[in-house]
C-alpha cells in the first residue's frame, strides 16, 4: 500500500507541474492512480463511454448524478476513499 502512496505523491506533482497543467495531464494522472488502486485491489474498472479502455478512474470516483445536461463532466470521488484520504493524510 505505501508503494501506492508514494506513486500517488508523483502522479499528483506531475499534475500540478504549471507547464502540464490542462484536463487532459489531470485526466492522465487521474486514469494511472485509478488503474494502480484498482488493480491494486483487484477491482473491476467500469468501460468507458469516449475510449475503448476501461474507465479506471472508476476506482476513484463516478461522474455526478447531480450534473445538468449540456455542462462539464463532475467527478466525485467514492466516499470510503475520501476517508481514507484523510486518515492517511495523503493530502
């Protein structure tokens, strides 16, 4: 688990590099922590609607049921993750 913390801590200083910040860097970075964790733990990734990889963001969070249509894709986060987050003060 701490080796997934650590490739976390780089994935997050990758992404807020200012010279790579863009959804895209966000979406990437989002995309390899998701993979790691699901793999990690042996989760099953949702397909994706845009690519034909999996959605391994999934592990990390859905889309909001809350978005109005015609706006921005929301992400949120699952909640048993976001406490985990704080207990291990990830950020």
């Amino acid at each position: 688990m701490f080796r997934l913390v650590d490739k976390y801590k780089r994935l997050a200083a990758e992404g807020l590099d200012e010279t790579l910040a863009s959804h895209r860097t966000a979406n990437t970075a989002y995309g390899k922590l998701g993979r790691a964790l699901g793999e990690q733990i042996g989760m099953g990734f949702l397909s994706s609607e845009t690519l034909k990889a999996p959605f391994y963001s999934s592990s990390l969070g859905l889309g909001s049921s809350a978005t109005p249509a015609g706006t921005e894709f929301e992400f949120v986060m699952h909640h048993e993750l976001a406490k985990a987050r704080v207990e291990l003060a990830w950020f």
